[in-house]
C-alpha cells in the first residue's frame, strides 16, 4: 500500500489475530487504512473487516 507523498508499507498476515500488520511498524492495516484516509481525505471510513 502506498499513500499520496509516503512511502510503500508491506503487510504480513498475523494469523494468531487474523489480521494484516505492517512488518516495519507493526500498525494494523485497518488502523493504518483509517489513518491515511483520514489525514489524505478527511473521511473517517470503518475498515475494521479487515
């Protein structure tokens, strides 16, 4: 995944939560998808399916 003027992050599925997190900051995708589109947007979206 890649935000307007930040770099690439990488996932790795974490399957003892069943999530996706990044592998350089440990964020969740969901978290960091809400963040980005937030702070690109300025929408609040629920990505918590994720």
């Amino acid at each position: 995944m890649a935000g307007r003027s930040l770099r690439g992050f990488h996932f790795d599925y974490d399957a003892e939560s069943g999530k996706w997190m990044c592998d350089s900051t440990d964020e969740l995708l969901n978290e960091m998808l809400v963040r980005i589109v937030f702070e690109q947007g300025g929408e609040k979206l629920d990505f918590d399916e994720i």
